[in-house]
C-alpha cells in the first residue's frame, strides 16, 4: 500500500521518516517537507509548505479617543509569553523600543496629544501587526491661583498669601519672576516681599489639569519694615515654639492656648485699616527682632512670654479719651471699656486709667500700678521692686511665707529652695531644677513657678 513520510524540521523527508497517520499540529512557524512512496513505485517527489505563525496583534484599552478624565493605558497580546513593545510618539514599534510592563498614564492637555503604537513579539512567531490608538486627554484646569494682598506698590514689606479656588490644590511658585513647575518650591504659607520682587504660581489637583501660570508684582517703595500681621504672627509662632521645646508642652494644646493670640492680630490689622490705630513699620521689625531673640529663660510659667518693651512703640492708639473705640490698643491713652465691661455695647469709649490709690474693682490701674486690697474695695497701689511689699513689678514674685502683704524677691537660680508660702504640702523641701529632657522621669507636680526657670 502507498504511505506518506514526512518531516517538520525543513529536512528532506526519507523512507525512514514519520509516516503520516493523522493531522499534524502546527503551534509555532514550521516547514512540513513530505514525499510518498508505494511498494514497486518510485519514490515521490518532495512536496513542501511553511507555515507562519504571527503573534497576537496586541489590544489597547481603553479605545483611543478624547477623554475628560485621567486615564491608563494597558497593553495585551493573545499570545502566551508574547513581550509587548511600544512607542508614545507615534513612531513605528521595534524590539528595541520600550517594553511594555504596566498601564502608561497619558499625559494632560490638548496639547498633549498621545499616539501609542504596540506589537507583540514572541519565540516561534513572526512579529505581529502594529496596533495603534491615540489619546487627548482635556481635564478641567485648576483655578489659576490669585495673591492677598495684590500686585502693586507698597511702602512696607508684604507677607502674600497665595491661592486656589481648587479643593485640594497644591502650589507652587517662584519670585524670581520664572515661569513655576512642579519642581519650584512648594507653597506652605504666607511668602514674605521685603524687597521687589514678581511671584508667579501655578495650581495642580488631583483630577485638573495644571493651572494657568498666575502673577503679581510687587513694588516696595519710601519705606521700611515688616508689615504688622508678620510681626504677629512671629510673637504666635515664638510663643508656641518657646512653649514646647522649653516646656515639652503639645503643640495643638499650645496653639490653642494662644488663640485668642490670633484674633488680636486680625482684629489689631482691621483697627490699623480703619485708622483706630497708628502701626510704625520701623519699630514693629524691632519688635520682631526682640520677639525672635527670647529665649526658655523669658518664659513665665505657663502664661507664655511677655511682648518685649520694643513691640510697645510699634501700636499707637488715635483715639481721645471719650472716642468711640474696639479696643484699649485704639486709646491714645487709658482704655477701652468695650475690654472691661461685659455690659458694654460695642463700640466703647476710652477713659483714663485709675491712678494710685483709685478704686480699681471694675476699671484698669495705670500702667506701673497694680490693682491690690480687700475684695470688693481694691486700690491701684504701685508695684514694688524687689524688696518691697506686694504686689510686685511684673518680672518678680511674692514670697507670702512670712505672712502679711509678703515680700516681692527676684527669681531664684537653679538650685534654689522654691518651697514658698505657708501652703506648701511637699514632703521633702523642692529646689528649683533644670527642666527634663524628652523621655526622663517626671514628678506630675508643677511647683516653683516662682524660678528663674526650669
């Protein structure tokens, strides 16, 4: 009987080949070379067929087209093992082109037009077809970011505020008048303008496109000075600082404890707009050099730092006595009765601050003056330096252990015995002490407020 011999390889078929007995499956590029042959009959002649194979096409998702959102293409291939490569810019694919091994974020913009080519190349078959999609990517852009208080000429230094109206915007900007990137420093407060200076700013959000490049120049021009709310700020930011590194204090609880702090400068700012209030830049960049220079040893107790003697001549009030006022700062001299009065509507009027020996139960003693007697029939009485009768000059305390109206002493240095006053219940006498670093063992008792510090 006749028979088929055959071969897979490319080689010439021979009587000692496969014989054919069934279809012969074909999974990569392969050549089948076959002859027949038949007893008493010559051999046939070689009949031949290659068979090519190609690589799936790969599939790119999502479709090509325009898109209002943020998208990632994947590339995939219905041949197992296959490695895709791929371009961006819409050149043709090779094997020396990048491969493909996680979804490509196209890029934002009308301008960022994107066209991904991809071809799939495995062992045992022959490249695939390019496949090809391209991409516009029109997210919504982030509102250009705008500047407080706005470009112009000032005669004072400037703290600028910068702005998105974006939720969730990040800022960046430069004030060298450069056009700002995402590698320009990133905005995370208020951007001081002592000289002039042109800042620029761009907003990015997740789901926006790059926010249009916002501008303001500034100008600074006939004067000198930090403007007030910088001023304030430091004295808040050096009383927080002051409080925790020197008290080990929580930075929220602190923050919270000076507040009130805050309002003051905002309201302090409005009363100098509407002229209540007279601020000397020259004096208040003193006052900020004063404020940055206190140290653990200006601490009192937990009431924080007082404002160095520099701040007082930096706000002068305009008000006469018997103006309408918002606030004590807004009196020429004496106070405002809107700050002592809880009946009071507002605005109050300024009056002048009781004298020596003046009933003090429901107004102010003049400054040097403290307010010091019986309940209910109080006196301004002077304030004595050390050695004298309580109560004492600010920077000193009142050593009752005596008896009597007590003494006022200086702070005591480290070391000291700080067991003060006719009250004390501590078992063993206390000195005053250095304060502990983070992590040593502490007494939950806070004695000795009346230490030069620790």
């Amino acid at each position: 009987m006749p028979s088929s011999t055959y071969t897979t390889d490319g080689s010439t078929p021979t009587a000692r080949s496969p014989i054919y007995a069934a279809a012969i499956p074909v999974a990569t590029t392969t050549t089948i070379k076959a002859m027949a042959t038949a007893s008493g009959k010559t051999d046939s002649a070689v009949a031949s067929a290659t068979y090519t194979l190609q690589a799936g096409t790969p599939v790119i998702s999502p479709a090509a087209g325009t898109y209002a959102t943020a998208q990632s293409v994947t590339l995939t291939s219905a041949t197992p093992g296959a490695a895709i490569h791929y371009t961006t810019d819409g050149s043709t694919p090779t094997s020396a082109s990048p491969t493909y091994t996680a979804a490509i974020a196209l890029p934002v913009g009308a301008a960022a037009a994107t066209n991904i080519k991809a071809i799939a190349l495995a062992t045992g078959f022959a490249d695939s077809a390019v496949a090809s999609a391209a991409y516009v990517i029109n997210l919504p852009q982030a509102a250009t970011p705008t500047f407080s208080p706005g470009a112009g000429t000032c005669t004072l230094a400037q703290s600028v505020i910068i702005s998105s109206t974006t939720t969730g915007a990040v800022i960046y900007y430069t004030a060298d008048g450069s056009a700002p990137t995402t590698a320009s420093p990133l905005y995370a407060g208020a951007v001081p303008v002592a000289a002039s200076k042109t800042l620029k700013a761009i907003a990015t959000a997740t789901g926006y496109g790059t926010s249009s490049v916002g501008t303001a120049a500034y100008v600074i021009a006939g004067g000198s000075g930090i403007d007030f709310l910088t001023v304030c700020g430091g004295f808040l930011d050096k009383q927080v600082s002051l409080m925790t590194t020197c008290l080990h204090a929580n930075p929220d609880f602190i923050t919270g404890l000076f507040g009130s702090l805050q309002s003051f400068c905002r309201d302090t700012q409005e009363e100098i707009a509407a002229g209540l209030i007279t601020y000397n830049a020259t004096q208040g960049t003193a006052c900020a050099s004063a404020v940055q220079a206190l140290t653990c040893a200006d601490l009192a107790a937990v009431g924080g730092v007082t404002a160095p003697a520099a701040c007082d001549a930096a706000l002068v009030g305009t008000v006469n006595t018997g103006g309408a006022c918002y606030s004590s700062g807004d009196c020429k001299t004496g106070y405002c009765t809107w700050d002592y009065s809880t009946t009071a509507t507002c605005p109050g009027t300024c009056q002048p601050f009781v004298l020596l020996g003046g009933y003090c139960s429901t107004s102010p003693c003049a400054e040097g003056l403290a307010c010091d007697g019986p309940v209910g029939t109080p006196v301004c009485r002077t304030e004595s330096p050390v050695g004298g009768a309580c109560p004492c000059q600010s920077s000193l305390w009142c050593d009752t252990a005596g008896g009597g109206a007590g003494v006022c002493k200086a702070p005591l240095p480290l070391g000291a015995s700080c067991t003060t006053g006719s009250g004390d219940h501590l078992a063993a006498s206390p000195i005053c002490k250095a304060l502990l670093a983070d992590g040593a063992t502490c007494n939950p008792s806070f004695s000795g407020m009346d230490c030069a510090s620790g």
